[in-house]
C-alpha cells in the first residue's frame, strides 16, 4: 500500500519538516553533482559503516548518515512518507522538540542496524530509519486518521481511504518480516524496526499538546 495523503491539517507550518525534505534534496544534489566516483567517496566518509563506529571512529555518521540517499527512487520514496506524516507530528511536537525527536529517532534506528549487523564494514544512508520514528508517533497520536492509499490488486490499483493504524501497522509487519526473511538484500530492515518502536516509545514524551482532533473523538495525551 502506498499513501497519498492524509486528512489531518495542521494548525502550524511544518517549518522544521520541510527543512529536512530540502535538506535531503540538496545533499542529494550535492552528493551526486561530482559523478559516480565521488558519490562513493560521500558515502564512505558520511555513511554509516558499523565496524568503524564499533571502533569509535566516525561517530557523526549517526546524523550525516540520514541525510544520503542512494538515487533518486529512494530519496523521493523517503520523502513521501515524510511530507504526509512528519507534518502533524511536527504539530504536536512543536518545532525544536520534533527536531530532536526525529534526530533521536535516527540514532536509534542507526543503532538497531549496528546491532544486528555486527562487524560490518558496509556503510548504511537514508532517512528511512528517522521516518520510521515518524510514522510510528503518528500511529500513537492520530490511531484513526484516514489515509488515501493506493492498494494494489493483481494488475489494478485501488484509492481507498485506509485508518492510519491499519496503513502504518502493515507497514510494519512487512518491514519485521523482511528483516528475518530478506537478509542480504542490502536494505537496512532492522534500522526500520528500530526507528518504528522509537517513535512509538517517545511520541507521548516529546508531543507537548493536548487536544481534540476535529476528525476523531479520543483525547491525545502529551
């Protein structure tokens, strides 16, 4: 299932999220603006490689790392998921808090793939594992927000208005599953995982609002 959007405006103007779509966008730039040799040469010095960090050495690729994305396809996918669901997160978090907690969500994520593939000496990018955060304080703050997704059937796509719960909990179970069953397929599964159960554990520490959502009746606790 793929999301379109969300019904779920915000009351502020997600600053701090759409600083981080221009930031991955511009790095991106900048990462590819020197041809394919010099992309690589990025990677390994702002990547995350496990066995380096295990060493203590290149300790700021916690945070360098979430801002590379290997092509295109994965930058724009990443950033989807950040525009739709970031936003109304941002809201309830306020700005400077919802930027320590996305930043916070990627360690922990990072950590989760250092964990698990121990010893590596393979550098890990993307933005996925902080995004995962993301989407898993939207399930805790706004269960039963409809989402417009796009639902696959054989050849034929479906839009359908989908609960968050149910849109981000199968995401969910895809991404735990695949990191049992698509080792080796050089994504980092478990970063997911990690980032997900993050954002579920700190969505109620950092949100800082109490309201009534006009589109369903629950109370959200900060």
């Amino acid at each position: 299932m793929l999301p379109i959007r969300d019904e779920n405006p915000s009351r502020i103007f997600p600053l701090v999220n759409w600083l981080i779509i221009a930031s991955c966008a511009l790095v991106f730039l900048w990462a590819f603006s020197g041809g394919q040799y010099r992309f690589e040469r990025i990677i390994e010095a702002y990547g995350l490689s496990p066995s380096r960090v295990m060493r203590g050495a290149a300790l700021h690729t916690f945070f360098t790392s979430i801002f590379l994305h290997g092509d295109l396809i994965h930058l724009l996918g990443n950033m989807l998921y950040l525009y739709i669901f970031g936003d109304n997160v941002e809201d309830m978090c306020g700005h400077l808090r919802y930027a320590a907690f996305y930043l916070l969500c990627g360690v922990f994520a990072s950590l989760a793939h250092i964990l698990t593939n121990w010893g590596s000496a393979i550098p890990a990018i993307g933005a996925s594992g902080a995004i995962s955060g993301v989407l898993g304080a939207y399930v805790v703050l706004f269960p039963k927000v409809r989402i417009l997704t796009a639902i696959p059937f054989g050849p034929f796509i479906r839009v359908a208005y989908v609960p968050a719960y149910l849109v981000i909990g199968l995401w969910f179970v895809y991404q735990f599953l695949l990191a049992f069953f698509a080792v080796g397929s050089g994504v980092a599964y478990w970063a997911h995982v990690g980032g997900f159960l993050s954002g579920l554990a700190l969505a109620k520490v950092f949100a800082k609002r109490r309201h009534r959502h006009p589109l369903y009746i629950e109370w959200i606790i900060s």
